[in-house]
C-alpha cells in the first residue's frame, strides 16, 4: 500500500467531513451534543463498518469501531482523536486523527497480517472542552473518570448543563459510567494529531514523535463588585469589578514568562455585566488556562492568581470565586513505541524530529494511565484553532502508514 492511496481516502474522507459545521464559511464549529456532532459521529461510523468493524456509539458520545482480533480477551490496541471543535477553528485538529485511525484499520484489513488483539478505532466526544469549559469528556469517560453528577455541575454559557445537551442529543447522562472500559482492557493508546504550532512547518519536517504533553489546569474566575453610574460615583465609592479584575489579569502572562521554560498562561474569555459603557461593571468573568511540562510551575502560577485576587477584592471590598475546570498533569509518552516508530520513520526515509506537546489531546488523560504515544503531523505556518488551519494530506497519510506498522507491533503481542 502506497502513501498515493491512503492519501486519496484520507483527502475524501477530510474533505467531505468539513461539511458538518454550525459555521460555514467560517471555520469548523463541531461542539459536543450539536447536530454536527451528530452528523460527524454518523458518518464516521459508516466509515467504521465499511473498513469491517464492530461500531458502537458509547454512553458517552464516543464512536468506536472494533476490529477483531484472533485473541479478542487479550487488552485491546486503540487509537483514536476527538470529533469535536473549537468555535470557527480548523478542520484538521482532532478529526484528522480519527481518520487516521481508521484509515489505520483498512490498512490493517487489506494486509491480512495476521491480528491477535482486537484494533480498536474511536472519535472521542468533546476533548477541546469548548462549549462547557472542561474537557477530556469521551476519554475521560472511557477511563471511569466522568459520572452523572460531573454531568450536572458543568454548564455552557446558555446555562445548559452537560446533562441536560447529553439528554437532548439522545444520550442518557445517568448511564455515562457504562461509557467505562474495564480496568487492564486497553492495553496501548495511539493517538495521531497536528501540531497546531510552528516547528515542524518552519524546519520541514514531516513526522513528529511527541515525546510529552504539557499538564493543564483551567478556571473560570468570577469577580463580584457592585454597578454604579459612572459619572456621577467618586473614584473611592466604587466597586469596580472590572478595576479589580483587570489587575489579577494584566500580571498573569508576565507570570508565565517569568518561568522562561516554555509554560504559557492564557486569559482568552472576559465578560463584564451588565456591560453597559456609563455603568461600573458589578461582575467581571474571566478563563484562565496555564500549561507548562513543570507542574510546579502551573501549581504557583494558579496560587499566585488566587493571591491577588484576595488582595484586590478585598481592596475594592467585593469578593471572587475561582471555579476549577480542569487539573491533569503533564504526561510522558511510551518510549518503546516512539522507538519503534522512529525506526519505521528511517526506513521510509520521512524526515522525524521528537518534540513535546503545548496542547493538550485524549492522550493527555489516557497517557495517565495506559502506555500512549502520539505522532505529529506539521500545521502550515504553525496556525490552529482558526479557518486557516491546513495539513497536508500527503502527510497524513505517512503517519498512517508508520502507525500501521506499530500497531502491527503491538498487536500481536501476547
Ligand atoms: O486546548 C488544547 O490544547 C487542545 O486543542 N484541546
Ligand atoms: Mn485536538
Ligand atoms: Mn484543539
């Protein structure tokens, strides 16, 4: 099998996937629980059987296809990326790597090679965390780590809960724990994904062999003052939401710089109520997402803000709250498998470099806890999460072929 063939597969499948957007014309918007999440998952789980596997859509919102194995109780080989998107974000972060996965499954099918571990191919349900500000919700299901009550307490900006979307999409939020694989069931995670950042592009590389990926913590912080008239109240009668927060906000990147090793720090949501320009804003939201490989760093970075957002609201005589939305820690990947598929990368002669991951994907929560590996592909000009995201199909379909001989690998291990 050629990279010409794959690649003609990939770029249908890609091409034809763009199409399920709440934003046409501008950008990919696939968020969890939507109609294009529903047409995405449907469509994938055509692509699922015509390659000859199993297909279940889990309690979760995952699609996974299975492709058996001779030895189907041995742990099973999965690889996979998420489905959903940013608002107006590209249309290759996550999606591309599903149809790797399956593109990954022909392969395996039309090589007959022969299989002792069951392959199993999955689209995850909101990984990105975009619409209810968490994320990891499919994998982290898979893992047992979601129940109905994470369910119920997470909400979009509409107030619609998690629970409440899983419901309308046809899903029973009450049964997000039979979304759980059996603990030992999955015995490697392989994960194929843009970059969605400059290097590869910039050094023309084609594959990359992601050594770890960043850990994460994410909030959204609430700050409580009071609305005035904004001309008629003296400067020291105010409770200016907006006053207090916007110096919690304006020291956060420069805390982040400070570390001066690669962690970064984002505030990339405000929202001041009522909003009004001659009213003093009485509540002031903000997110605020810090990624670093030294958990210490994002540790003192998260008590830092919690520190000046007691000394400004005190000093403007409001108060706060600092909703956690996320806590997952960095992650190194399976050096035996990125070994084996630096070897792979030598004798098709595709140019490699190992790098580290500042995005997070599913690996990051299942690389917690199952042996996991991921392959880059490069982004153009390093841009993602926007319209002009671009991959190159031919690219694609290398990391197809060189995650086809690692599964191989991997499968029929006893
Ligand atoms: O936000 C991220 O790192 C990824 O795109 N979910
Ligand atoms: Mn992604
Ligand atoms: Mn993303």
């Amino acid at each position: 099998m050629q990279v010409e063939e794959i690649l003609g597969r990939v770029a249908r499948d890609l091409e034809h996937l763009k199409q399920f957007t709440a934003t046409p014309g501008e950008g990919c918007t696939r968020l969890p629980f939507t109609k294009e999440a529903r047409q995405a998952v449907d469509f994938l789980g055509g692509l699922m059987r015509e390659a000859g596997m199993e297909v279940v859509e889990d309690a979760a919102g995952n699609i996974i296809g299975t492709l058996k194995g001779t030895n189907p109780e041995l742990p099973c080989v999965m690889m996979g990326s998420h489905y959903d998107s940013v608002i107006n974000g590209g249309d290759y972060d996550g999606i591309a790597g599903v149809i790797c996965a399956i593109e990954v499954a022909r392969l395996l099918k039309e090589t007959g090679a022969p299989m002792k571990r069951n392959f199993v191919a999955v689209g995850f349900c909101d990984e990105e965390g975009m619409r209810f500000g968490t994320g990891y919700f499919g994998s982290g299901a898979m893992l047992g780590n979601r129940d109905p009550d994470y369910c119920r307490k997470f909400k979009d900006t509409d107030g619609i809960s998690i629970y409440d979307a899983m419901k309308e999409h046809g899903l029973d939020p009450e049964k997000i724990q039979d979304a759980a694989w059996k603990k030992g069931s999955i015995g490697y995670f392989l994960e194929a994904h843009i970059e969605q950042g400059p290097v590869l592009d910039a050094e023309n590389i084609e594959i990359g062999l992601v050594d770890c990926i960043v850990g994460i913590q994410r909030y959204m912080v609430t700050v409580h003052g009071r609305s005035d008239h904004a001309g008629t109240t003296p400067m020291d009668m105010r409770m200016d939401a907006t006053d207090a927060a916007s110096k919690v906000i304006s020291k956060i990147a420069d805390w982040a710089r400070e570390k001066a090793d690669g962690t970064v720090a984002t505030v990339g949501y405000v929202k001041t109520t009522p909003g009004g320009m001659n009213i003093v804003a009485e509540k002031v939201e903000f997110t605020v997402d810090i990624r670093s490989k030294n958990n210490d760093n994002i540790n003192d970075i998260a008590r830092r803000i919690r520190a000046a957002l007691d000394r400004e609201t005190a000093a403007m005589g409001g108060s706060y709250e600092m909703d956690t939305k996320l806590v997952i820690t960095p992650v190194n990947l399976s050096e035996e498998m990125l070994k084996i598929m630096e070897e792979s990368c030598k004798a098709h002669a595709y140019s490699y470099k190992y790098l580290p991951s500042g995005a997070g994907h599913d690996s990051l929560e299942i690389g917690q806890v199952i042996p996991t590996v991921m392959v880059f592909v490069p982004s153009k000009d390093g841009r993602s999460h926007c319209p002009v995201e671009f991959t190159k199909y031919s690219d694609l379909s290398k990391a197809a072929l060189i995650m086809t001989e690692l599964a191989q690998n991997l499968l029929n291990r006893d």
